[in-house]
C-alpha cells in the first residue's frame, strides 16, 4: 500500500478546501452541547482558528464566514471568562 507524502495543501486544493472549512464551523454547535461538557468547548479552538485562516485566504468571497468565526471565537472567550468568574476555574 502506498503512502500519501504530499502535504495537506497539496492534497486539498481550490474550494474543497473552503467547503472543509465551513463544514468545521457547521460542526460547532454541535460540540458546545451540554453532554459535550468540557470536550465540546476545548476541542474547537484550533479548527475554528485554521477555518478562519482558511477563509482568510480568499477574504473578499468569504468576509461574511469571517466575521461569523471571530464573533463565534469572541463568544467562546466571553463564556470562559464568565466560567472563571463564577466557578474560579
């Protein structure tokens, strides 16, 4: 069996690439369920961060997904805040 050496830039090119990136952020309000608990929230940063770096390569066509990403991460990090307040952690 052979073994795929090419770099995942290379293996995903074009609009695939934006159509990985907006299926990642479909998938986040599936991992900020409740049964999720800590995992959900954690798990997210780094796809969310590539997606919108991902975005950003063709910001013009994908402005609005952009925004949606840092509004999302902005809401992330307000929700941590409010968690360290109340519970310390």
């Amino acid at each position: 069996m052979a073994i795929n050496t090419e770099l995942p830039c290379t293996v995903f090119e074009g609009e695939s690439i934006f159509e990985l990136s907006i299926k990642i952020c479909q998938s986040m309000k599936y991992q900020l369920q409740d049964e999720m608990k800590l995992y959900g929230p954690a798990s997210i940063l780094f796809p969310l961060r590539t997606a919108r770096e991902t975005f950003e390569l063709d910001a013009v066509q994908h402005r609005e997904q952009i925004i949606w990403c840092q509004g999302f991460s902005d809401q992330q990090i307000g929700r941590a805040s409010c968690r360290e307040r109340v519970y310390g952690e």
